[in-house]
C-alpha cells in the first residue's frame, strides 16, 4: 500500500498543481468569473527621451539683466539698550538719548528696459537713504526710486547707464505645475547665483505677505538677498519676480514665492506712468460669510461676503451700503470670495459704475457705486518678507 502511494503520490501533486495554474490563467474554463483589470501603458517611443544636460544658454540669456542691490539708510537707535526697557519709557517718555548709526541690507533688481527702469520688492528699497545697483559686467551707479506699491510689494528703480542689458519677459499666465525654473539674485551677499527648480503651485493667495496675492510658489532654493531677483522659465525669459520664502529659519526650505510678471509688468507700468498705481476702491470691510452667519441670514443655498464696515462718505457709503449688507455679487459675478470680489473692484478703474446685488434684511437690492481711488496704505516698517 505504502509502494502505491509513493508511486501515485507525484503525479497527484502535479496534477493538482497544474489545476490550479490553470485556474489562475482561464477561470472561465471552470465556469469562475474573469477578474479583469486595465492599466494604462506608456506609448513605445521611437527614441529614448532625455533632459537638457545644462540651463546654461538660459542663464547666459537671463543672468546679465539681473542685478545686485546694496541698499543704505540712517536708523536712530537707544545709546543704551537698558533704555529699550519699557520701564524706563514709562518714566522718561521716548525723550531719551538716541544715536544714529547706518544700516545697509541687500537685495536684487532685474533690468526691464533699455531706458533704465528696475523692478525689485518694495521691502528692499523702503526706507532706504541710498540705493546701489551692481551689474554683471562691473559696473555700479546708485539708482533714484520712481515709484513703491507695498500692496504687491514692488518698487520701480531707475538709473542712467548705457548699453543695460534687457531681461525678456515670458509669459506667467502660461506657466504649469512642474515646469523647469531658475531663481537668480544675490542670496546673503555672496554674488550673483543661480538655483533650479520647478514650478510647485500657482495662483497662491490667502499667505498673509501682501494685500494683492497671486503667487507662483517654488522649490528653487530663495535665501535672503534673493528678494526681487529674476525666476526665468528653462529658455530664460523672466517669468516672476522672487519676493518671500516660507521658512522657520530664515533659509530656504523648499517654498518660495515669486510675483507673476504680468501682475509685476502692470504695476510698473502704472507707477512709471502715473507715481502710484491706480486701483478702484469701495470703502467697505468684509469678512466671510461663514455657515452660522449663512444660517443665521437664511442663505443655505447662496454664497456671498458680509459687510462688517463701511467708510464713511466713501463710494459705498455714498451708495446706500451699510454693515450688516450680504454682498451677493457684484457687476454680475458672484461674491463668494471677500479677497476675489476687493480684487475685481481694484481692477475697475475710478469714476467707473458698478451694479452690486446685496441682501438686506431678507430682501435684495441692488445699487450703484461709482468706484473710488484707492489710498495709499498706511507704512509698515515691520514687513518680514525676505
């Protein structure tokens, strides 16, 4: 019996085995149902694709047109620093001792024109006494200030030299997730440098850097010194203008923020033109209409932002708006988003008329505004962007 089995035994294995391989393969042929899965298969390419070995004709293109700034101003600092103690304030007032002593920071501009004009940020000129310009080629000249705009925070620098090379402007609206890009500026003094990266996002808002934001974020390594330095696109046209970094530290981490050339073209035009640039301005603070306040109003199925202020004889005040309104949309377009909706008026220049559709306590109304001149907002000396 023993024999048998040893004699019988293989085959029974093998046999089952190869039921099961066959199972496996073609379960239809037992009546089990097929389990079908599609993947998706990258077309055969007739050639292997590969990277560009080197961005250098980029740089070469890019690099000469962005330059270093060394920027000076005069700051009035306590004789002692026991009489920062609040303290002594108390008593003494802030009639104390003071001497003056210079400070200088750094920064980059990138060359826009043939006739001089600089782009840079806002918070590398402000309140600067003396403004120095470094280019490529060795020379330097100091640079007199056309014109700031602290809400995007960029400023417009000029000076008179011949010959400047001209950085060639790409398009921002183009850009994509995952593009080749390079920051050039001068990070902590050591000279012009160049990093690489891709585009992270675009369109970033809500950071809390500037009253206007339309961020196209980064990984290409920003450090200090970069502020208002060139991102230029892998053929190196300019593509934004490097303003702030995202860090605990004070260095790069992988998330930098530059302004979109088509935002920064267009405030440069508008203070070259006019000193200041012109944006439309209702006079009203809002704040979001969050689901409470939805359910409060009656309004589960509408979007909308609340008014919470209004300026006194200001466009909207003018208007009839007052606290406590629901601004539902505004010349047609719906107001879902307090930051969106102020930035459609901005946009609308002044002496325009608007229609503006708003709930008042359970009815709609709609008014019309004539759109005001923005005021310059009012100095912030504590600005941390880098």
């Amino acid at each position: 019996m023993l024999k048998a089995l040893r004699f019988l035994g293989w085959p029974a294995l093998v046999g089952v085995l190869l039921a099961l391989l066959i199972i496996q393969r073609n379960p239809e042929w037992v009546g089990l149902p097929q389990q079908e899965v599609h993947l998706q298969q990258a077309p055969l390419l007739s050639r292997i694709q590969q990277g560009p070995v080197s961005y250098a004709d980029a740089v070469t293109r890019a690099a000469p047109a962005v330059a270093n700034l060394y920027t000076t101003k005069m700051v009035s600092k306590p004789t002692n620093s026991m009489l920062d103690d609040p303290l002594f304030r108390r008593f003494f007032g802030d009639n104390l001792p003071q001497q003056k002593r210079m400070e200088s920071s750094l920064g980059s501009a990138v060359i826009m024109s043939p006739e001089g004009y600089l782009l840079t940020n806002n918070h590398v000129t402000a309140g600067a006494d003396q403004i120095v310009v470094a280019l490529r080629d060795g020379r330097e000249t100091t640079a007199s200030l056309v014109g700031s705009d602290p809400e995007t925070d960029l400023a417009v620098l000029k000076i008179d030299l011949k010959d400047l090379p001209v950085m060639t402007l790409g398009r921002s609206d183009g850009i994509r997730t995952g593009d080749v890009c390079l920051a050039i500026g001068n990070p902590f003094g050591v000279g012009q440098t160049v990093t690489m990266g891709i585009i992270s996002a675009t369109g970033r808002n809500q950071l809390g850097l500037n009253t206007y934001e339309d961020f196209i974020q980064t990984d290409a390594a920003i450090n200090p010194g970069n502020s208002g330095g060139a991102l230029v696109d892998a053929n190196g046209n300019l593509i934004g203008i490097n303003t702030a970094i995202f860090s605990k530290s004070g260095g790069s981490q992988g998330i930098g923020f530059a302004i979109p050339v088509k935002l920064a073209i267009d405030v440069m035009q508008s203070i070259i033109e006019h000193g200041q640039v012109i944006r439309g301005w209702l006079g009203v603070e809002v704040q979001p209409l969050t689901p409470e306040l939805a359910e409060s109003f009656g309004l589960q199925d509408k979007a909308g932002i609340v008014v919470a202020g209004v300026y006194r004889d200001g466009p909207a005040s003018r208007a009839g708006m007052l606290p406590g309104d629901i601004i539902l949309s505004i010349d047609g377009e719906p107001a879902s988003d307090g930051r969106k909706a102020m930035n459609q008026v901005a946009r609308t220049k002044p002496n325009q008329h608007i229609s503006i559709e708003i709930l008042r306590n359970g009815k709609h109304l709609t008014l019309q505004a004539e759109v005001g001149l923005r005021p310059p907002p009012a100095p912030n000396p504590q600005q941390q962007q880098q």
